[in-house]
C-alpha cells in the first residue's frame, strides 16, 4: 500500500505513506507530518496505490498558513 501526496505540479513520494500487505483482512496504520512552502496556488492530493482492495479508509489533513517575513 501506498499513499503519496501531490502538490506544487509533482508527487512526493518522500512524504508517502508505506505498508506491506499479505494476506486478506491486513490492517495498516501510518502517519505523516510535513511541512511545505507554497509561493502560489497549487493543487493538492493524495493517491492510493495497493496490490489488494481497500473496503475503508481515513485521512485528517490539517492545513495552517503562516506568513513568513519579507
């Protein structure tokens, strides 16, 4: 399993989530924190990727703008 996130015109697959999966009914849990500079508008996403189906699902994304000195 995989989930990498898309901003600023590209994937960034260092920020991405990863788990092995086997067998049928495999339970996976990851978290990730980052920080980004975003100079313009820019559209942001997150892609699943995974070997087997996925029945559920839950993602909390908090944003906060801080304004840097200029």
């Amino acid at each position: 399993m995989q989930i990498s996130p898309y901003y600023s015109g590209a994937a960034h697959l260092e920020y991405g989530i990863y788990f092995m999966t086997g067998t049928a009914k495999t339970s996976a849990a990851g978290a990730k924190a980052f920080i980004i500079n975003v100079p313009a508008a820019t559209r942001f996403s997150l892609t699943f990727n995974s070997g087997t189906v996925g029945t559920e699902g839950e993602v909390v994304i908090t944003v906060i703008k801080l304004r840097r000195a200029e």
